[in-house]
C-alpha cells in the first residue's frame, strides 16, 4: 500500500492512498473463506459450499464492505502515524467513473482513494492564573423578599363581588373578542376570563384600559401587541378587542403570617422567606454565573491567536447564520429593521464564529491536558432534563438520542465546557464585587 502526501498548506492536507488489486484481493479472499463456513446456501450443507460459488454470489458485496473497512482503518490510521487531529470529519474521493468503479470490485484495478482535512493547529495555551475576574453579587435584602411575600399573599387573596367601578388590583370577569383589521384573530377570544388588574397578563395598555368599568360595561379596547410578541402573526400589529364585563371583584386582605406560609405546604412564615430568598439567590447566581464565564471567554480570546480551519468556521459561521435569519423570518423583520444591513451582520458574526472556534479549540485543548471527563451519570442527568421537556415523547426522544452519537455529543460539550471552565476559576483570581440588581442584569453586547 502507498500512502503519499499530496497537500500541505497551512491547515490543508490531502493524503492519496493507493492499495494494490492484489492486496484488495488477498482480503476479500480471506473474508471469502471465513464466510463460506457461516453461509447457507439451498442445496448445500453447512460449510460444504465451494469456495467458487461463494465468490461468484458475494464477491462483490464482500469487496465493497472491504473498501469501506479500508477507508475507516486508513483514515485513523494515516492520522494517527503523523499525529495529527483532523479538526473535523475528513472527506473521501474516490472515483466516480462506474467502469471503473467496477474494475476495483473486481479486483482488476488497484484502489485509490484521497483523505482530504484541516488538522487542528497547534498552539501553546496561555497561563490562564493570570486571568483576573470580577464577580459580580447582589445581596438579597430583606425588602426584596418581602416584596416577593406581598406579591405571594396578593396572588392568594380571596375576591368578593364590589360594587362600582374597577380599580387597580380588582379582578374583572369578562369576555373578549380580538380582531385585527376587523376580522378575529385565532387564540384572541375568551368567555368569563378573570383578569386581575395591574397584574400585566395581558398585552400592554389592555388591562389600564379597564380601569373604571363596571359590571355590563361594554367597551372596545384598542392596544399594538409588542414588536417582540412570541406569535410573529401578531408582533406589531394594531389589534382591537371587544369587551364585555361580567362582574368587578376586590381582593380581600390575605395576611402575612405563618398561616400563609402553611397554605403553601411550608411550616411558618419564616421557612417561606427563606425558600424565596434561595429562589432569587439562584436567581442571581445563574446570572453572575454568565457574567464570570463571559469575562473569562473574553480574557481567554485576547491571550491566544492562532490560525483556525477555515471548514469549522464555516459550519459555525452557518449554524449561526441559519439561527438568525430563521429569527427575523420568524418574526418578520429584516436587517434593516435591527439598525443593520446584511452585509454588516455577516462581518459582526463571522467575527463571532471564528471567536467561538478559536475559544472552543482553547478549551478543549485545556480539558484535556486536565484530564477532564463527562461521566456516565452526568450524561444520563443530561438526556434526562431533555426527555422531561417532551411530555408524553419520552421514548421517541429517548431512542432519538440512543441512535444518533451526535445529539448525545450535543449533551456532552456543554457539561465538558463547564467543568472546564471551572477548572479555569479555581486556578484564575476571582474577586467579588457588589452590584446592583440593574447592572447584574443588564445584557452583553455582542462579542468584538
């Protein structure tokens, strides 16, 4: 077998290989024998059927099975001896001519085939204890939780019948129906709804617009759903609803004490504030986790440069593409509407692609060198939290997973980059920092 080096440019390599009829031969022959002693064939007892008339009715098949085998050993097996990684799926060629694809299957011709990828660039990681985080906290105050147990004991009120006019946190029952130039819309009509106002349930200015009516009132009332709203059908349009009003209810005056928490399934009052002050704690935590990672990927992105395979930023490139273009479909906007152009966006992504390729080639390496795994159990918890979200699909999606190795590669690159990112932390200098709750929430711009 030859095996010669066609290309090598930069990234680029191309390994022709050529293995002789002869060989190809010698192993079909062998897989031939072996066969011969497993197959039944009418007419002939077991392990009795001519070694000829084998040939003559699997020889081909057998030959076609041995080009694949060859191409998957080879393949590893080239990379493996110059110790190289392939950065993604390497292409094969072969002939495409049918005469002569046929030679080879007969044993008349010598099989040649190309391996064509981009190898991995080597590059040195940067000493990542230098890194310096700033972690943002929030502490929780005692006004914020009993926000959230006035909000609790407000949602558990108990309402009666009131007599005059709507005001804010009264409940009105009524039916509506919504029309968008003059003709109803579907999921925009509903018969005895209660509707506490103030709540902001319902799309902006609706619920202020009910402000002051009364039982048997009948009102039109004219609202914009958001240019964000989750149905794109609707987002911006200019919707009026026809109102009738059942009934006005007030709130009766729910105490704040422990028989609140106990209606809860909680012991006293006390226990209460504490489950919500750990809800917003996590709250909080799950976004200062957001805020530490990305001052890490940023400071990680500045240390290192090195060239990157042009084919993962183009997949990457495209993954991206393809989800931002389906967003504006989907709610109808175009490039311009987001204060851009197309060509703009393809720069500020491309941009991005090739910072998520270069970071994920960075961790991966670092991951590796700490001898970072997925385990079993973390995978499973993984594809479980996926199932859980698919009621009444849980075998479809559990077998879904079970036959395709790259969805459940899906589950494991997010938990490996996690516990690397952790990796990071523990060795990187980590300062707290105290903020406020607006600027821990404030969202990042888009990556430089």
């Amino acid at each position: 077998m030859q095996v010669t080096e066609t290309i090598n440019e930069g990234l680029k390599r191309e390994i022709a290989v050529v293995v002789p009829a002869a060989d190809m031969m010698a192993k079909r022959d062998e897989k031939l024998v072996d066969l011969k002693d497993r197959v039944k064939i009418n007419g002939f007892r077991p392990g009795k059927v001519p070694l000829s008339h084998v040939t003559k009715l699997y020889g081909k098949s057998v030959m076609g099975e041995l080009v694949n085998e060859m191409i998957d050993t080879e393949t590893k097996n080239t990379l493996a001896e110059r110790k190289e990684k392939a950065a993604q799926q390497p292409k094969i060629t072969m002939t495409e001519d049918e005469a002569e694809a046929e030679e080879i299957l007969d044993g008349k011709k010598d099989f040649e085939f190309k391996i064509e990828y981009e190898v991995i660039p080597p590059f040195e990681v940067a000493d990542f204890e230098t890194v310096k985080i700033e972690r943002p906290v929030v502490d929780v105050t005692d006004e914020e939780i009993m926000e959230q147990v006035e909000r609790i004991a407000e949602n558990n009120a108990t309402y009666s019948e009131k007599k005059g006019k709507a005001a804010k946190k009264d409940r009105v029952l009524m039916d509506y129906v919504g029309k968008i130039d003059g003709e109803p819309f579907e999921g925009g009509a509903d018969e005895n709804a209660n509707l506490v106002l103030g709540s902001d349930s319902f799309i902006p200015g609706f619920e202020d617009q009910l402000v002051g009516t009364k039982a048997g009132d009948e009102l039109e009332v004219k609202v914009q759903f958001p240019e964000e709203y989750g149905a794109a059908q609707l987002a911006g349009k200019d919707a009026v609803f026809d109102v009738h009003v059942h009934k006005v209810e007030k709130p009766g005056k729910t105490e704040i004490n422990d028989e609140l928490a106990k209606t809860l399934g909680l012991d006293d009052l006390d226990k209460l504030k504490d489950v919500i002050k750990g809800q917003i704690e996590s709250q909080y935590g799950t976004q200062t986790r957001q805020k530490v990672k990305r001052q890490l990927l940023d400071q990680l992105d500045e240390l290192h440069s090195f060239d990157l395979p042009e084919g993962m930023i183009e997949q990457e490139f495209n993954n991206i593409w393809q989800q931002i273009t389906g967003d504006l479909e989907q709610a109808k906007k175009t490039f311009e509407d987001e204060d851009t152009t197309e060509e703009k966006a393809r720069e500020d992504y491309m941009k991005l692609a090739k910072r998520r390729v270069r970071l994920g080639l960075v961790l991966a390496e670092i991951g590796e060198g700490a001898k970072i795994e997925v385990t079993e159990n973390e995978l499973q918890q993984a594809l479980m939290q996926q199932i859980q979200q698919y009621p009444g699909q849980e075998k479809e999606i559990y077998e879904f997973f079970q036959k395709n190795p790259d969805a459940v590669g899906g589950l494991r690159a997010p938990i490996f980059e996690e516990k690397v990112v952790d990796h990071i932390l523990e060795k990187a200098t980590v300062e707290d920092k105290t903020v406020t709750k607006e600027e821990l929430m404030k969202e990042d711009e888009l990556p430089e």
